[in-house]
C-alpha cells in the first residue's frame, strides 16, 4: 500500500515541474494550448492514487492502519541522522482525500474561470506546486519534512495571490497582498523552526515516532512542553490566519478567487490545525499551552464573524467567515482528545461546503464583470439557479441546519467546549457560550451574505450588466461541492463513524457529560442561529438594501476596518520594526563601515611612514644596520648588567 504514497506528491509535483520549465527548453506556444489540462490531469492522478490508498486502508484493521515509509537519508553526519519519510494514517489521508478531491474540481473550474488569461499556464502550475507542497506537508513523518511543506505551500500561496501583478489597476495592491501574507507567515515560521530546535534539543529527533513518544513527551519538562507547544501555536496563527496573525487573509482575496477556494478557504489555511492535531501529545502535556489554544480559537471565530458582519465584498466576507471557522477548530484542537476528532471533522466538512461558496462567489464574479460589491448584486437567482441552489447548501451547511455537514461537525464542537474541565469550572460555560454566540454571529452575517446577493425585491446591478450561468467546467465543481455540503456530515457523522476513524491517531476519547444537556445544546444553538439567520432575512430581504453602505454604529465602521487590525500591527510592530531597523543602520554606517574604515587608513599612515625610510641610499641603509647593532648592543649590556645585579 505505502509503496504508491510517493506518488501523491511525485505526479503534482511532476506537472508544476514541466509546466514551468517546458516553455524554457522548448517554447510556451504549444504548451499554452494543452497545459491547463497537464495540470489538472496531475491532481487527478494523485486523486486517484489517493481513493486506491483509502480504500486499502479501510480494509486493513485499526492497528495496521499507522505506516511509515523511509524515503532515504537526507543528511548524515557523525551521529546526526535526518531521514525523510512518509506517514500514512488516518490523520494524513483524510487531508490527502480533502487535498486531492477538491483541488482536482478547483483545477477543473479554474479551465473555464482562467480561459482567458494569456498566463494560464503557469498558474495551474502554481496550483500543481501548491498541492505537491501540501501533500508533502501533511504526508512528512517527521516535522524537519512538514517544514518542507510548510514552506512550499507558503511560496505557492505567494505567488498565487500575487499571480495579477502586471497588467491590471490593481496590480500593485495584489502586489502588497502577496508580499503581505509571506511577510507575516515568515513570523509564524520562526515559531515552528524555535519548537523544532526545542524538541530536538529534548529528544535528539525530528521524527514523530521518536519526537511525539511517550518516553519523549513523557520525559519533557512542563517548561519546555509549554515551550514548544506556544511555538508550534505561533506557527499554527500564521499559517491559519488566527490572532494575532489574522490581518493577511482579507488582502489575501486579491489573488483569482479559485485560488481563494483552494488555498485560502479548504487546505492551506487548516494546516495550523493539523500541525496541532498532530502534536496533541505535547499540547496535552502542556495545559497552559492549551489553554492559549482555546483562547486564541476562541478569540479568533468571534473577530472573524464579526468582521464578516459589516464586509461588503463577498470575497472578504467569506475570508472573514474563514477565519471564523478555524477559530472553531483551533478551539476544539486545544479541547484535546474530546475535540480533536470534531477540529478535523470540521475541517473536513468546511473544506467543502467553503470551497463551493468561494466558487459560488467567483460563478457570481463571473457573471457581473468582477464584480464583488454585494450593493451591486441582488435577485440573481432566477439568473443563477445553479450557483444559487449549490451556494445554498453551502450555507445551510455553515448555518449548522440539519442534516447539512455543518450541523454534524460544528455542533461536535459546540457540545465537547461544554465539557467541564477539572479545577477550572469556568472553561466549559466562557468557551461553551463563546462557540454558541460564534454561531449566532455566522447565521447572521451569512444569510446576510445570501440574501444580498441572490434575494431582495429589486436588482441593484451596475447598468449593462446582463448576469448568466458560467460553462458546464464551472458549474459541475459547484454541485459536486454542494453534494458534499449537504451529505458529508450525515454519512460520516451517523455513529460517530468519523471519530472511530481517527481514534488510531488521536486515541480514544473519554464519554464526559457536558454542563449543560446536549439536547438543550443543540437546541439553544439551534435557536440562535435561526434568529440570526431571521434578523438578516429581514434587514437584506424584506426590507431594501441601500446601495450605499449606511454610516452604522461604531462597532460596525470599525469591523469594516478589520477592527483596527493593521492600524494595531503598525503601531505595535511595523513602527518599531522600522526605528529599529534605522538604528541598526545608523549603527552600522557610523560605527561598525567607519570603525572598519580606520584600519585601511592606519595601514596607509604606517606605510607612508615606512615608505620614507626605503631612501635607496647604500650609506643610509648602513647608518640604519649600524644604529640598530647599538641599539641591540645597549639591551644586552642593560639585560647582562641587571642579572649580575640581582
């Protein structure tokens, strides 16, 4: 079975490869016409690479279902030795299964979204890159290789959503954007290289088999497992668009909105979670770090939902509601044992029902001239039934409505934040309230998002607009990702099918009763999320939406700002960075450049000295000979008379 894992990687990584290098050796012309179709024939192969593996895998008993396979050695040196890897679990294959089967219906989309971009080419190798780098990264069986992913899927995302860079009015804000998500990704990064020197240092290892043991964590100081599980959050902030390094995901929607669906909306930005997931072990030896992993999660869904509030971009609002949604799952990730089966169904569940909305949000784009201002959209769906039907089980399903995926996951999570923590009472009913308030907020800014852009009395389009249904390419991904919005949760869901899925990774939860009943859970929740959902009905479809956004309250103008997240990371490190930076460089012109500079001119000095004395004169060069024979002569004579003396 581990023999064709390679090839999930290999076949991706093989068409970014010709993709981008064809056109150097032999010319862009001809490839140009067919690459589009290399790149998606390259996920698709991995895809099918991925269904074989899942299959053999169901098959094979619950403790066989953990295997590594060594790759070769990729340094040894005295008794240092890093070996790459690959590990196949259940953990690794269902981001293998969520990676492959939506990135394939994301490439296949992008054939008809990008049809006209003369640079179409290099962007499905872009999204080919992108996805060997995350098939690497939750494929590793050491966090040496994950960092290789990590990476990877930071570039591909770098360049993607800078991908209009040239040649449009907004090139040099996608531009910014681009530059903007690597920036702040690179400080989360150096969260993930300090946990690697710590557990390093700890265990003499990068692997998970030797690093995440139970003689290695075991074994750890509660300093250090505290340590190492707040740098592995600091990575998991960066990489996941959590606070408090959530301000890239908003400018991050410059890129083509397949690129959002993909990258910033169903895989890379989960990765955070899975690097949590998979060190559970460490975080649960670390019971403050976990507490910040609650809290930062916590923090997170309730800033991402009210800022998804007050967006009028639908790209940005469905970015907020991304970020929402990973708050969900890094809350349930720091819940240990009873959350982290719910964290990835979530996440898997997400990945679906948020990819169809983002390319529900692009069919709409496509249809109104790139237009993104929901003031501008409205009673598209008699235009639209297609985009209309499918971008509404997406939003059934985030609501939480049953039997749509939503409610099978997110409500998992809502009940495990209830479950009381020993000697800290107040965790379940602060996070519990948190998660059931974060669900009321997203009914509300998501029907909101629905109902302006496909209900209301009267249209509000731009004149000339003349909406229709993109190609069969565009609208096939849209029901196969509403299928899964609306089925997923139920066939996974049903018997707990899913979370016995996973238990031969993240171990057999405990049954604890929550504080409250869970069928008052479900049902509070329930309530709260159809009176959101009725309040935003009512304010977006009954009544007229203004074509101008209305000044609002406070709260509202400053959740159309991001709440003040960039104005925050200028004052508090750009500014300071910046000083800092002109004090190093002052440091370094006036004193280490004209330090330096002293040398040469001391050098000079002497050798203009000496260079007087090099006369050519024989009778010179004899006076000198002479001068130092007496010179040596009265040392000797002083040296002689000083011994005698003592």
């Amino acid at each position: 079975m581990i023999g064709l894992a390679p090839w999930l990687i290999g076949f991706p990584l093989i068409g970014a490869a010709i993709l981008l290098l064809w056109p150097v050796v032999l010319g862009r012309r001809s490839i140009d016409r067919w690459g589009h179709w290399l790149g998606v024939a390259a996920s698709a192969a991995s895809g099918v690479v991925a269904f074989i593996l899942m299959f053999r895998m169901i098959g094979t008993p619950a403790e066989g279902r953990s295997v590594d396979h060594h790759l070769w050695t990729w340094l040894s040196a005295g008794g240092l030795d890093v070996d790459l890897g690959l590990r196949l679990d259940p953990l690794s294959l269902t981001f293998v299964m969520l990676v492959t089967f939506v990135g394939t219906l994301i490439h296949v989309y992008s054939v008809a979204y990008m049809d006209h971009d003369p640079d179409r080419r290099r962007f499905f190798a872009y999204l080919n890159l992108f996805v060997a780098a995350m098939l690497t990264l939750v494929l590793a069986d050491s966090y040496l290789l994950l960092f290789v992913g990590w990476e990877g899927v930071g570039l591909a995302s770098y360049l993607l959503i800078g991908f209009w860079d040239t040649g449009r009015p907004s090139a040099r804000e996608n531009a910014v954007a681009a530059k903007k998500a690597f920036v702040m990704n690179r400080i989360g990064d150096m969260g993930l290289i300090a946990a690697m020197a710590l557990l390093f240092a700890h265990a003499g290892a990068l692997d998970f088999g030797t690093a995440l043991s139970d003689d290695s964590v075991g074994s750890m100081s509660q300093a250090t497992a505290t340590a190492v599980g707040l740098c592995l959050l600091l990575a998991a902030c960066g990489k996941s668009a959590q606070f408090p390094l959530q301000a890239w995901l908003g400018d991050a929607m410059a890129g083509p909105t397949p690129v959002s669906a993909l990258i910033h909306a169903a895989t890379m930005v989960t990765a955070g979670v899975y690097l949590m997931v998979r060190s559970g072990a460490i975080l649960e030896a670390a019971p403050t770090a976990q507490l910040v992993v609650v809290l930062v999660g916590a923090v997170t869904l309730l800033f991402g939902a009210i800022v998804g509030c007050a967006k009028d971009d639908i790209k940005k609002a469905l970015a907020a509601s991304t970020m929402s949604q990973i708050g969900y799952m890094m809350l349930a990730a720091g819940l240990g044992p009873a959350g982290y089966a719910f964290a990835i169904f979530h996440l898997l569940t997400h990945g679906f029902f948020k990819a169809g909305l983002f390319l529900g949000a692009g069919s709409v784009m496509h249809a109104m001239g790139d237009q993104t201002d929901m003031r501008r959209f409205g009673g598209l769906s008699r235009f639209l039934p297609i985009t209309w039907i499918t971008m509404g089980l997406g939003w059934l399903a985030i609501l939480g409505i049953p039997p749509f995926s939503g409610f099978w996951s997110k409500d998992g999570i809502i009940e495990a934040a209830f479950i009381p923590v020993e000697g800290q009472p107040w965790r379940a009913w602060v996070f519990g309230t948190v998660a059931v308030l974060g669900a009321a907020i997203t009914a509300f800014y998501m029907t909101r998002l629905f109902f302006m852009t496909f209900g209301g009395r009267r249209p509000r389009w731009t004149e000339g607009q003349h909406p229709h249904e993109g190609s069969p390419l565009m609208w096939w991904p849209l029901v196969f990702l509403g299928v899964g919005s609306a089925a997923l949760g139920l066939v996974l869901g049903i018997g707990g099918t899913f979370t016995t899925w996973l238990e031969p990774v993240v171990g057999h939860a405990e049954h604890h009763e929550p504080v409250l009943p869970v069928w008052l859970i479900i049902t509070a929740t329930l309530v709260v999320v159809v009176l959101g959902a009725l309040l935003a009905f009512r304010m977006y479809a009954v009544q007229l939406v203004p074509e101008e956004a209305p000044r609002g309250s406070a709260l509202t103008r400053a959740a159309r700002k991001d709440l003040y997240q960039d104005a925050a990371n200028e004052t508090l490190v750009v500014r300071p960075a910046f000083g800092l930076a002109r004090v190093v460089q002052v440091g370094d012109r006036d004193v280490v450049d004209r330090g330096w500079s002293v040398l040469p001119q001391a050098v000079s000095w002497f050798g203009g000295v000496f260079r007087k004395a090099q006369t050519g004169y024989v009778r010179s060069y004899a006076a000198g000979m002479a001068g130092g024979v007496l010179v040596i002569a009265v040392v000797a004579w002083l040296v002689v008379g000083l011994g005698g003396a003592q």
